[in-house]
C-alpha cells in the first residue's frame, strides 16, 4: 500500500521544534509534547531532521554515530516512545538518512586515518599532486575546496560539504554492508523509512580533475551515476523487507533522471525532492538571487508536474528560506500565506509541510552574521569578505539566502521565547515577530492560516481528485495559475493570483474554498486570491 500518495508529511527540525527541559534547545519529549498538534494538523508521517550524536558542526548533518540519539534530544528510549506515541495518533516516524558523509569525529573517520582494517578505505584518501598542490581541482558545496590535509594519515580527504564531513567511499564494499546494518537498525525500532540527504551523490567514478565552473568543479564525476543506481538498489532489497518508504534529496536532477531513481519497476527510491521550482529566483549559485518572477514558477511546476508520474511538494525546508517573503508578499501576510497553503495541498503528489509554515512562520530578523550559527552562511561572509564586499552588502546577500532563516524556534505563543523554551535563551534567536504570528493566537481564529492549513488537509481528505487525480494545467501568465485535478467523474479546479492587483480568470465553477469571503465565484480574483471550484458537469 502507497500510503504516502495520501498522507501529509511534516517535516520537524528537532533543535527548534519545542524544548522540554529549559536548556534552549528542542528535543524528543518536546517533540512528543507536541504530536497533538500535529494530528489536529492531519499529518501522517514526521520527517525528523538528524537527532543522531553530531558535533554539530552542521547541525546534526555530520554524524558521529547512526545508532544513538544525540544526549541534547534525549535518548534511544525517549525516540521508542516518539515512535509509540506517534503510532497511536495515525502518524509514522521518517529518520533523516546521511550517507554521503559522516563527522570526521565518527569511529570510522577515526579508524580510517590511523589506517586500521577494515577501514582504512571507507573515504577518499589521496596524496598531495607531485607539485605539492590539492589532489585535485573540485569545489563543494559550502564554497570550499573539497580536500583537507590530515596530520595523522598523511594524506588529503574529500568533502564536498563542510571539511568536518567526509564523504564515504563506496568503492569500499564494508560501507555499504555498514549502511545497511543502519537501516536495519532503525527500521527493527518501528520508523517507516528515510529522507535520503544528497542521495544522488554517493558514487563518485574517479577523483580526475573536473571541468572548471564558476560553482562545484568536478561535478560531473559524482552526480546521478550509475554507481549510484546501483548502491541505492541494494538498499532497496533490505528496505522491502520492511515495506519502508524513501525519499530522496536529490541535487541538480532532471525529469529524466528523477524518472530513473523512482521508477517502481528501478526499485530505487519512491519519492524525490526536485529543485527547480525552488532555483527560479536564483541565478547561477544560490547565493545571488533576483526578485520572484511567478511565471517561471509555475512554469516548472508544470513541467515537474507532467513529466513525472508523482512529486514531493513543498516550498520550504530546513536550507531554505521561508515562503511567505520568498513566493507571497509580507504586505499580504494572511492571505499569501493562504495562497501558497493551497498551491501546497492542491497539487498532484505528496505534499510536505515544515515546521512553522502552518502559522505563515518568516524569515529571521537578525541584525548581523555574528547571531547567525549557519556553517554555510559563515562561509559565504569569509568568501564575500575576501572578495572585499562591503559590510552591508555582505549581509544583505546572507540574510536573503541563509539557511538560519528556517531554523528559528517554533513560535507556539507570545509569551518568553515565544513558549519555545523556559530558558533566558534560545539556541538560535527567536524572530520577534512571535509576537502576533504564533499558533495559540491562530488557533481561535478561524480566518487564521493554521485555521486554513486544517481546512484544506480536510477537504483533501474528502476529495479523491486533490489527492489522486490527474494534473491538467489551464492558465499561467506572469501572476494567475490555474490547474484542474481530475478523478473520473470528479474534477476541481484552482485558481491562484500572485500578485497585489485583481485578476481575471477563465474558470467557473461551484465554489469550495476561498482565502476571502465571498458567497461565489464570477471569475474575478482579489489580490493574493486563492479559489478551489467544483467543476461543473460537462
């Protein structure tokens, strides 16, 4: 049974969700404090952001240790009880899955460097070049070099992330057998299965120089390969065994590849992350971004739409930065952020929330990068710095584009540290405007966007079009998309305004929902206008 074509997924960042013991920072049991919320929402599985042991340099994403629970969220025991508790409201636990890399503080990085079998060979170790110069010419992700010099091995290792995380090499046949005993041992524990970080970067074919780029030298020799095809078939053959569910983060892929690693008959993945939507108001690297132009949008959210057969939707995560300033309008706070709730819950695939966004949650309000904890963020200002780039556009390129924007604490309420936490301070600053967007105000408003949120996961539930149907793209000029969900003999449309000015649309129909009152639909749309109609009969 694919249950997730049905269900909502949340996506929960552990260390900003909800703080049980007063040390500013989230944890499991504030999780568990919380999953009443979270099935009032109509969730069906929690996607957890990594709550393994880390040393944090990337918050969780360099693991030193796939099975335990990070002592700062809890323990094995505090995760059985989210996994119980969890269970009993109708919602699955999805463990986020980082195998590109581990710490360089795990036992195999350790063991790896001092050269002790078996694993001597569980990451890419190379020599300087006879010059004396890097092994070779890539560049990674976080705007470093791939390669640092290790003392104790005497060699350079890669990273194409932060040089606290070194990436694994699966030309080493024990990593593989180790992934899988991971795998195993979550899944005996009762989680449903995995996000899959980077996944489309596991195999790397050679360590050859790469054709220079102005971003990620020597991408050409990690990306979707087929090496990679192959370790994620192999995991395939343990996750069925448990019938467990996976969704790939998949970078810089196509329709025809994500075709390839989610195809059923591939037995690879069931579900992938694209970017492209995401990438429209970005020109060639993420941290050089142009204002929102909706037509673009839409149009790769038709494409992504046609071209596969399911997608995972979403519009904001744990690297990105929120939706509302992002694709809606500050000035029309309510209703873009109704807006973008129903272009989220009314297109064909299964629809991601992240934590925050069903109270139209903002980016942070910080006044410079020394409140900032993001490790990419930090490069960036040493880069720019470097560059001789002014103090203040320095912060202005950051503050559009850090991660640190998604991950200020829930703002549950407008009492201290918004109800995040009982300590003087947050780990990570608390946006002031907790003080009239948070969920115990919205919860009493039924004009509210998590009043919203609550309404349209209901009326997914009660259409089988808005979850199943067919996708049929009507209208996309430079502000109106309108699209048609289709299921035999039931058919709504939706039709959605991005912009401050009226607009008119083709459609007509039985009104279902609006972001404005009004008794029905005559074709004309309020600015930031979202309307879902029940098509007439034809």
């Amino acid at each position: 049974m694919e249950w997730w074509k049905d269900a909502i997924i949340y996506q929960i960042y552990p260390r900003s969700f909800q703080d049980s013991n007063g040390d500013g920072i989230g944890d499991i049991p504030g999780i568990i404090s919380r999953l009443d919320h979270l099935q009032e929402l109509g969730v069906g599985a929690i996607w957890l952001s990594p709550v393994y042991p880390s040393p944090n340099d990337d918050n969780g994403y360099d693991i030193s240790d796939y099975k335990n629970i990070n002592p700062e969220y809890g323990a094995l025991e505090d995760m059985d009880r989210l996994i119980l508790e969890a269970k009993r409201r109708g919602i699955r636990i999805l463990m986020d899955l980082v195998i590109n890399h581990t710490s360089t503080q795990h036992e195999w990085f350790e063991k790896s460097r001092r050269r002790i079998v078996p694993y001597t060979d569980y990451y890419y170790w190379a020599p300087p070049r006879p010059d004396g110069s890097l092994p070779n010419n890539w560049t990674g992700f976080f705007g470093e070099n791939c390669w640092q010099w290790d003392d104790v091995r005497g060699e350079y290792y890669l990273h194409l992330f932060a040089r606290t995380q070194a990436d694994l090499n699966y030309h080493c046949p024990q990593v593989l057998d180790e992934v899988k005993d991971i795998l195993r041992f979550w899944l005996d524990r009762g989680v449903a299965g995995f996000r899959c970080d980077v996944i489309n970067l596991l195999w790397k074919d050679s360590l050859a120089d790469g054709e220079k780029r102005l971003a990620l030298t020597g991408l050409e020799h990690y990306l979707t390969l087929e090496g990679t095809h192959g370790i994620l078939r192999q995991l395939r053959e343990v996750l069925d065994g448990y019938r467990a569910f996976t969704v790939g983060e998949t970078v810089f892929v196509t329709p025809d590849m994500a075709r390839d690693l989610c195809a059923p008959e591939r037995r690879e993945l069931d579900l992938l992350f694209s970017f492209e939507h995401m990438e429209t108001d970005q020109y060639f690297i993420k941290w050089l971004k142009r204002d929102f132009r909706p037509k673009p949008f839409f149009e790769a959210l038709i494409k992504w739409q046609q071209e596969l057969p399911w997608n995972a939707i979403y519009l904001e995560n744990h690297d990105q930065p929120r939706s509302i300033p992002r694709f809606g309008c500050d000035g029309w706070w309510r209703e873009s952020g109704k807006l973008l709730a129903t272009l989220l819950l009314t297109l064909r695939g299964t629809p991601f929330i992240y934590q925050g966004q069903e109270i139209g949650m903002v980016d942070f309000d910080f006044d410079g990068v020394d409140q900032l904890n993001d490790v990419e963020s930090r490069n960036v200002n040493r880069i720019l710095s470097a560059y001789h780039v002014p103090e203040g556009l320095r912060w202005r390129i950051i503050a559009r584009t850090s991660r640190d924007n998604a991950r200020t604490p829930m703002q549950w309420d407008d009492g201290p540290n918004a109800g995040f936490t009982t300590a003087d301070r947050a780990w990570l600053g608390v946006n002031r405007s907790y003080h009239f967007v948070n969920l115990a105000d919205q919860e009493s408003d039924p004009d509210s966007i998590w009043s919203w949120y609550k309404d349209l996961a209901k009326l997914r539930r009660e259409r089988e079009a808005l979850r199943r149907g067919d996708f049929l793209w009507l209208e996309a000029t430079h502000r109106v998309f309108v699209y048609r969900r289709r299921l035999g003999a039931e058919s709504v449309t939706v039709a959605l305004n991005f912009s401050g000015r009226p607009a008119r649309v083709g459609s007509r129909g039985t009104l279902l929902r609006s972001n404005y009152r009004r008794d029905g639909f005559d074709g004309r749309l309020q600015p930031w206008e979202a309307v879902i109609l029940e098509d007439r009969p034809l």
